[in-house]
C-alpha cells in the first residue's frame, strides 16, 4: 500500500459519504406513517453526520496531498420505508467495513493522526448502525 493508493481509497470513501448524505435527504422525505415519523429526524442526523465526515475526509486527502474527489456513488432509493431502511443499513454496514480496512491500512504506513480520524467516524457509523438495526425491529440477541 502506498499514500497514493490510500488517497484513492480516501477519495472513495469520500464519494460513499455524500451518496450517503444524499441518500438520507431523500429518505427522509419519503418516510411516512405514524411508526416511521421519528426516523425522519433520525435521518436528517444521519445526514448531517455524513456531511461532517464528507469534510473531515477532504481535510484529510488534502493533508495527504490528494485532490479530493466529488464524484458520488450510486444511490439507493424506494417507495417502501422498510425498503429505504434496509438500505440505509446496508450502506452503513458497507461503510464500516471500508473503514475498518482504511484504519488498517493507514496504520501500517504509521499514518496513525489520519488513522485516528477514521477510527472516529467508522464509531459514528456503527451507532448509525445501531440506530437503523432498531428501527427495523433486529433482534440480535444470541
Ligand atoms: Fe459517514
Ligand atoms: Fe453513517
């Protein structure tokens, strides 16, 4: 792994993050009945949490001498809220999942600050996680 290539896999986080903001908005739009009326503002939050780390990433890439990317990834949506929830979740389960790979990958070139940066957001996607697994009623109990 070399710094180029971390930028390039930062550079795809990044794009994951705003199709995850985007998402969000639109979600939130849609979501509707009584059972659903909390999530909203639950997704907005969401969304804002996506947009901090959307800036935090391009300070980052930045740092390292990358060109920060605004491309944006494929976005998911439907008519259905359990449809959009599910979604939600999946986006979420893929972000962590990048960034436990980012925070090993960033330590193995002793990029420990940046590491720490993402360390502090893959945190944040997993009480996303929690949040969405709540929502659609998962029951993980063992
Ligand atoms: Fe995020
Ligand atoms: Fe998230």
């Amino acid at each position: 792994m070399t710094i180029d290539q971390i930028i390039n896999l930062l550079n795809l986080d990044l794009s994951w993050e705003y199709a995850a903001m985007i998402q969000y908005i639109q979600h939130a739009s849609l979501l509707t009945g009584p059972e659903y009326f909390a999530i909203i503002n639950e997704e907005l939050q969401h969304a804002q949490d996506e947009h901090e780390h959307a800036v935090r990433l391009t300070d980052k890439i930045q740092y390292l001498g990358g060109f920060p990317t605004v491309n944006v990834q494929e976005i998911k949506t439907s008519l259905s809220n359990v449809e959009m929830l599910r979604q939600d979740l999946q986006a979420e389960y893929d972000a962590l999942h990048r960034y436990l790979q980012r925070i090993e990958q960033l330590e193995a070139l002793k990029l420990y600050d940046v590491a720490q940066v993402i360390r502090e957001i893959a945190l944040v996607e997993q009480g996303h996680i929690i949040d969405l697994e709540k929502s659609l009623g998962i029951q993980k109990v063992r």
